[in-house]
C-alpha cells in the first residue's frame, strides 16, 4: 500500500472512531435523560383537576340504585381515549337522565388491555375506590390522560393523584405499591371477555352489547328499549 493510501486509511479509520464516538454520547444521553430527567419532568407536570361533580348513590365502582331495572356494565380502560371521551361526555347525560331518577345503575369494569400501565391504573383507581373516591380519582385519570404513558403512571404521580383528593396516603401507598387490587382488575376484565368484550369502551346494557364510545342518543334507545322489556 502507497503512503498516500495508508493515509486516506488512516484518515478513514479516525473519521469512523469520531462517528462512533459521537453516536455513543448521543445513545447515552437519550439513555440518561429516558430513566432520570424525562420521569422528573413528567412527575412535576402540573396534574389537570377536573370541574367537580356529584356521583349519586355511589357505591364502590358503581352509581345508581341497587333495584333499578337498567344496569349498564362498563368495560373500559384508562388509557383509551375513547373511554375518556364518553367518561367525560356521554356519562355525565345518563347520570341526568337515568341515573337519578333510579332508572339506571351504571357498573364500572376493569378492563386494562392495552399494557401494563393500564393494570397500573386499574390498580390505583381500586385503591382509591377503598377511601370511597373512585370515582374521583377515575375523573383525574381521564383528565390528565393526554400525557399517560409509562411515565404518567409512575406510582410518584399516582400519589398526586391521591393526595389532590386527599386521600389517606400511607393506605393508598400500601395498596398501589404491592398491587393489591391487580387480581380483581384481572377477573373483571376475564368476566368482560367470557361476555365477549373484546374492545373499550364496551357496555352491557341488561345483557345487551354496545361497543364504542356511541353519542348518548345511540344510550337512550338502548336504555329505552331495556327499560320497556323490563316492565
């Protein structure tokens, strides 16, 4: 090999150990700033708190009266966007109409399919439903679910959603941190899928399926209809 070709080698060589270098610190601050800086930041982000509302004849994870002759079972998960919607939506028109005349009882359900993050929000909404603000805490989940991902759901920002209602935190930190409501989400979600729930929002309407977050008249046929054959 000429001089001049060891040269432009060599030239290579250095060209190559410069690229690999740079690359390598580029890879190890995404790295740093994935594990340690990014979850700061998305911890401290300020929480969305939601316009507060009443919940009648709240029991657990359901609303309404234990007789009345409609119950609609939810199927949802707290990271489906389209569960947000009817939540925020569609709920508050079935809670005017139906629910407090005691024509309706409407049923929560688990049903965390999209990842773990969803078991770790199902978890946490159940450990709230143990201080009697599920359905509080469900309504900061879906508020803030613009940003929910593996970092929202850190159980540092679960906590700020307990403390924001004031909850009992040391309880709440117990019941979070050993998932001690992961079984129950799992069999409300294997009750969902034995009923041939296979998507979110899903609902049960006296047995009868609806699938996707429907505008509230799509939910007024449906409970009209029930509510004749019930007579």
């Amino acid at each position: 090999m000429s001089k001049r070709a060891e040269i432009k080698a060599r030239r290579r060589r250095q060209k190559r150990q410069r690229f690999l270098i740079r690359a390598s610190i580029v890879a190890a601050f995404v790295v740093v700033f994935a594990l340690i800086i990014w979850p700061n930041l998305e911890n401290d982000k300020e929480i969305i708190i939601p316009e507060s509302r009443t919940f009648p004849l709240e029991n657990d994870t359901s609303l309404g009266k234990s007789d009345a002759p409609v119950v609609i079972q939810n199927f949802s998960d707290f990271q489906c966007f389209h569960c947000g919607n009817f939540h925020r939506d569609t709920l508050p028109q079935i809670i005017n109409n139906y629910i407090v005349t005691g024509q309706v009882r409407f049923e929560f359900h688990q049903f965390p399919f999209l990842g773990s993050e969803s078991y770790t929000a199902a978890n946490a909404s159940l450990c709230a439903a143990e201080q009697e603000s599920f359905w509080e805490y469900s309504d900061l989940l879906f508020a803030n679910q613009a940003g929910i991902d593996t970092i929202t759901l850190s159980s540092t920002r679960l906590r700020k959603f307990a403390e924001t209602l004031d909850l009992e935190l040391d309880q709440f930190s117990k019941c979070l941190d050993e998932g001690l409501k992961n079984s129950r989400a799992m069999d409300e979600m294997a009750g969902g899928t034995a009923s041939g729930i296979n998507s979110t929002p899903s609902f049960l309407i006296n047995g009868q399926l609806l699938v996707g977050a429907k505008p509230f008249t799509d939910f007024q046929f449906a409970i009209e209809s029930a509510l004749l054959t019930s007579d």
